[in-house]
C-alpha cells in the first residue's frame, strides 16, 4: 500500500468513502469512481498516514474521524488485515480508535472491534492527490551486483552522521543530537515539510542563536529560516547547522552508485554543552557515549522507515550490515550497505580530568572498556574511533585547530593541550595533512565574541602559552589506549586512526605491526592532526585504506595522484589490493563541505547520464544506464546546480560523480567506484581474522 491511491470501501454497507462538508466523511458512493481517493504516505513499518484529495489528513478524534490540514499523531493509523474476508481494520496509534462505520454510515472513530462496521476494502484509484516528498530527479534503475563472489562495484563514504537529528527518534521523544544545534532530521513520520520545516524554533528570529554563528566566528550573522520548500538560505555548503542528510538526498546519491556508507554516531560532549545553550534547550543530553547509542538506535529507524517506503520489512536499499559478508550480500542486491559507527571525544566513556601537576583522574578501566566494546558489538557498531578531538583516559587527540579545540579540550579535560615538536617526516613527500597547528597564546577569539566569552567564562582566566610554529599533541596513547585498540582488534571491528595525535598515530601502527597478520587501519576524513608519507605506507602495507575528506572533482583526481604514489612506494600492485578511492563527507559534521570548481573548470551539464560512455569502463556493461537532472523542487522551483553552489547538501553527490568523470575521466571514475570493494575487503581482513567472531554471527 506504501505510496498508492485508494478509495475505502465499508464491508458493513459495501458503499465507499466520500467527503461531505470540509473534513467529514460518509459511506455513500456506489462506486470507486465517484468516492474520495485516499493517498497511502508511510509514516513508517505498517503506519500510514491518510492523504485526502484536497490535501486534508483523516485524523482521529473524540469519538470522531476528521480531516485535518495540521498533522498530528491521531492522524498515525495502523492497518492490519483480517485474512477471513481480506478486509482491514485501520486503528489510530495515539488514541487506540479505530475507523468504523455509524449507523447513518458516516465515518467515526470508536472503541477496537471486530464487526463489519470496523472493516474495509482498499480499491485502486487514480485521483490522489500525492503527499509532498523531496524528489531525486534521477530516471532509471539503478544497477545490481555481478555475483556475490564478483568484486563490487560502487562507491563508499565512509564518515558521515546521518543520524544527526534535532530529534533521535520516530516517535519524537528521545531529544536532539548536539544540544539542539543542528536542525532537521534524514526522516519524519510526517513527511518532509516537517523533517525540513522552518527552523526559527531552534535557531531563533532570523537565525539569531544559530550556532554557525559560533563555528564561523560571525556571532551578528542572520539567515532566512524558512525550509522546504523554498529553501532561501539553507542547506548550504557552510551553513553546518542544517541537516544535510534527508533520506531522499541519500537516495538520490545511492542511484549514482553508493553502496557502501559508514554511518557515525557521534557527540563532542562541550561542544554540544555549547549547543544546547544556543538552542535554548538547557535539558538536552550531552553525554558522548549516550546521545551516539541514540543515533545508532536511531538509524534502525532510518531504516524501517526507508523499508515502509519501499513496500514493507527488508525491501528498502538502506541496509545495516554487521559482516563483510553480509555487506557483499546487500550491495549484490542493488542495495547500499550501511556500516555502523562511532566517533566520540570520550569513547567507552573514558574521560580524564588532568589536575595541577598534571594528575589524571581516569573516568574507566580495563572492565568498563571490554563492557562498553560488548554494547557497541551487540548494537551492529563495527568501525570506532579511540580517539576525537579531546584527551582521553586513553590519550591524546589530533591537533588540527589552535583555538577552538583547546577551548572544549580545556571544558572536558580542565587542562589546555600540552604540545611539543611535531616529529620529523618525509616533507618532499605528499602528506594527507600536514601534522599539528599553529597554536594560540593567551585568549582565543577576537574579544567581544562568543569563543572570548565562553573562555572567561570556562577558564577563569587561566591562558595558555605556546612556542612560535606548529605544534603536536604531547600526549600520546596510554596503557589503557592500548588496551582498548588491542581489544578492539580482538573483535574485528574497523579502527580509524584519524582523530589520533600525530605521534600516537605512530604507536597505532606499532601495535598493528605487532599481531599476526597484519591489522589494516582506515583514515577516512583527511587524518586530523596529521598523517604523513611514511605512515600512510605503512597504512597501505597492512591492507589499510586511506579515503580524504570529500572534495569536488578536482580534489579527487588530485588525490589518486597521491596514492597512487604512496602504492608504489609501497610495493603494491593493482592485482595486490584494488585501487579504490572513496571519500569521507563528513555530513552532518561540522567540517563543511566542498565549493564549486572554479570557472576554468568543464561544466557539468544538466541532464548527464551514468554507466553508460567513452569514461565508463567494461565493469559496468550490462548496467542500464541512469540520467541525472539537476535536482528541483516542482512545488516551488529551488534548484541546486552544483557549479554554483559546491555541494549544499547530499544529494549533490550524484553531481560530483559527473565532476570525478570531467575532471579524471576513466581512470578516476574506476578508482571511485572501486571505492566500496577496497573498503570491504579491508573489513575482511580485520573480521575474518577470528574465527570465533564469525561463529558468533
């Protein structure tokens, strides 16, 4: 029934629905023909909302079945099928009534019974009016795997935050990620204009409380707030306070050949302490550990209601996967397989305070570690972060900010970064990032802005002092960062260095050396406090990979430049490890997202085609191809042409495949979509390394 025109036929007086006065209902019409046509909008798995031709939701009253131009929960409905006769009973989910026919035949809602007057039939219409929905603006099918035991073909993104929302849950009661600063979520029971509506409630008149306003140090800065359809001002590329990751937007990059996406829960507990007072929601929870178990729990609902789109329980292409195989199964199926994640400052919760003297109280040990990893495993998470951001019980984070991180690391850890020389590398050589950051002395901020404040406020006016010139995090992992990553090699699960400082990414390594075979490492969003040449060999030797933040087209041809360099200083051929190039978006981060080409650039020329031309290669003969228009909203005319505005939100990524082939024709396209092969077969050697852990699947 998912997304169909129905009339509603009354098994009690065989008669069909049709509207009398505005909002109500009688069993009068004789035939389909003539009744009220009724659009079937899943509100998720077996719940549906009830879409009137004039564009009225029936929604359960006191005693009463109505049409209402506001949704609410009384218009949720569950239809369930009563096999003896193929009717159905329709019940409203908030009030327990259901839908039954009174004696005059007028539509009521009344207490669950299983009489004739609580029946109906759904007959086929064509005269609904449809229920609003972002569009993909792609025609064609997108493609299916050669063979589970073919390589795979596709694209990985293997750092986004999808399941960043200003509320973590279907059913709207579990809270916001981030404190409430970032606005609009991948889903909604009620459909788009309410996952993507005005955003004045969280960010105030104008956009006054934003908390871009913060991270752009622009603290007068204003925005229009309306949403869909219109879209004035948001999503934009470095507005990073609005919700880039709607499920259609995914969708409309899954049919350009996604098919493999890390999906991070994610929290920087003083960062969303920030946030929360901007957003005026001095209630909501800032507990790492606790608001990325939100998120995870939350993309299962991501995936039932993209399920509930798709006809019902399994038939969606949005699929979490908790094995390589399994990973392989779904994306021979034409779907994307969804790799859970976690990237949090104080991951297992294992803070540290840092006393005078620099005494550390630890927040966890060894038990509390091998129990968090168990939850983590038992939620479907597979890939972790030890280290974001901010000092740990289990060491020190990846300077990459000289600011702002010393800010929220000094509201975590009551203790400023300690830093010292950056070590010595192989500078005449390409570097995913340079290592460290210029640091500052004394107060961050300009004066009268909010980063200045918020450090009076903070530090009580104790400054930091650094030496002239980049510098790195002093400290380096623990004993129980040790622990923790040999733990987490015992389990298989995907380490990513990262987050890690420069110099403990050193030790990471060491260890990984240490076991046999081998233990691949992944970097997956441009190593944050640095990663250099020889390390990222060394990445590569042990079957590792190593994808960039996302850029446009330009970045990713610069980039396979890169590996393609650090392979053969590694030793590695084509017939070794696939080359593959993937990204990390970052979506729903805080980093930003990339900017147009430039006006030297060939443009990319609406509508383009995928899978089929002179760039693509013999591995896609066979695949229908699919033509990509420039996404608009028909309802208002917003368009997003990705030469102008770089990527605002994610649904540009299928414009970004068009950039890959311009700007690296063949060779570059290959390398991207070799991307999720390259991923899954390092998961394979991290996973399958232990038996048990497959028995236990």
């Amino acid at each position: 029934m998912a997304n169909g025109c129905y009339a509603l036929q009354s098994v009690k007086n065989d008669k069909y629905l049709a509207a009398t006065t505005e909002g109500s209902y009688t069993s009068t019409a004789s035939s389909s023909a003539i009744a009220e046509a009724f659009f079937l909008q899943p509100a998720t798995l077996g719940k549906y909302l009830l879409y009137t031709k004039d564009k009225l939701l029936l929604t359960a009253g006191s005693g009463a079945v109505s049409g209402e131009a506001t949704a609410a929960d009384a218009a949720i409905w569950t239809i369930t099928m009563n096999s003896a006769n193929a009717s159905f009973s329709i019940a409203s989910e908030s009030t327990t009534q259901t839908m039954q026919i009174s004696d005059t035949g007028d539509l009521i809602a009344g207490a669950d019974s299983n009489n004739a007057a609580s029946q109906f039939k759904f007959t086929p219409a064509t005269t609904c009016s449809s229920y609003p929905e972002m569009p993909t603006s792609i025609r064609g099918e997108t493609y299916k795997g050669n063979g589970v035991d073919k390589p795979i073909i596709g694209f990985a993104d293997i750092h986004t935050h999808m399941g960043m929302s200003n509320e973590m849950s279907y059913a709207g009661d579990v809270g916001p990620s981030a404190g409430g600063v970032l606005y609009g979520g991948p889903i909604h029971r009620f459909g788009v204009d309410h996952a993507l509506e005005d955003c004045e409630e969280l960010h105030g008149p104008n956009g006054i409380r934003d908390g871009n306003n913060v991270i752009s140090l622009n603290p007068t800065d204003t925005h229009e707030t309306i949403g869909w359809p219109t879209f004035v001002d948001w999503p934009r590329r470095d507005y990073l306070t609005h919700q880039v990751m709607y499920y259609k937007w995914v969708e409309r990059a899954y049919l350009s050949g996604l098919r493999l996406m890390v999906n991070h829960g994610t929290n920087i507990a003083g960062l969303c302490n920030v946030g929360k007072v901007l957003a005026a929601n001095p209630n909501a929870d800032c507990n790492d550990m606790s608001v990325a178990v939100k998120q995870i729990e939350y993309l299962y609902d991501v995936q039932d209601y993209v399920d509930a789109q798709s006809g019902g329980p399994g038939k969606g292409w949005y699929r979490i996967v908790s094995s390589p195989q399994e990973a392989r199964e779904v994306i021979n199926d034409g779907k994307m397989a969804v790799v859970l994640g976690v990237e949090v400052a104080q991951v297992f919760d294992c803070g540290v305070t840092i006393l005078l003297g620099g005494i550390e109280q630890r927040n966890c040990d060894e038990a509390q570690i091998d129990a968090e990893i168990e939850r983590l495993w038992e939620l479907g998470v597979r890939h972790v972060y030890p280290f974001h951001d901010i000092n740990s019980s289990l060491g020190g984070a990846g300077i990459f900010n000289g600011d702002t991180m010393n800010l929220l690391n000094f509201m975590d850890t009551k203790s400023f970064f300690n830093t010292t020389t950056c070590r010595a590398y192989p500078d005449d050589e390409p570097s995913v990032r340079t290592p460290g950051a210029e640091m500052t002395t004394g107060i961050p901020g300009t004066g009268n802005d909010p980063i200045t404040q918020a450090f009076f406020e903070i530090s009580g006016g104790i400054t930091p002092f650094y030496p002239e010139g980049r510098r790195c995090n002093e400290r380096t992992m623990t004993d129980l960062g040790e622990y923790a990553l040999r733990a987490l090699m015992q389990r298989g699960m995907v380490i990513d260095i990262d987050h890690a400082a420069y110099h403990s990414k050193d030790i990471m390594l060491d260890l990984a050396d240490e076991v046999t075979p081998k233990y691949p490492l992944a970097s997956s969003h441009d190593a944050h406090g640095g990663l250099t040449s020889d390390q990222v060999v060394r990445m590569l030797k042990n079957g590792g990979v190593v994808y960039p933040y996302k850029g446009n087209g330009i970045k990713h041809k610069e980039f396979l430049a890169k590996l393609k360099f650090w392979r053969t200083k590694a030793g590695i051929s084509d017939s070794d490890q696939v080359l593959g190039l993937g990204y990390g978006a970052d979506a729903n981060g805080f980093g930003g997202h990339p900017g147009p080409r430039g006006g030297d650039s060939e443009p990319v020329q609406y509508p383009f085609t995928l899978f089929s031309g002179d760039d693509w290669g013999p591995q896609f003969e066979g695949f229908k191809p699919v033509t990509v228009n420039m996404l608009m909203i028909p309802e208002s005319g917003k368009y997003w042409h990705i030469d102008e505005t770089g990527m605002s939100h994610y649904g540009l990524v299928a414009d970004f495949v068009e950039e890959v082939r311009l700007e690296g024709g063949k060779e570059a396209l290959d390398a991207l979509y070799n991307s999720a092969e390259g991923y899954v077969q390092m998961w394979e050697r991290a996973y399958n390394r232990n038996a048990n852990i497959s028995a236990a699947q």
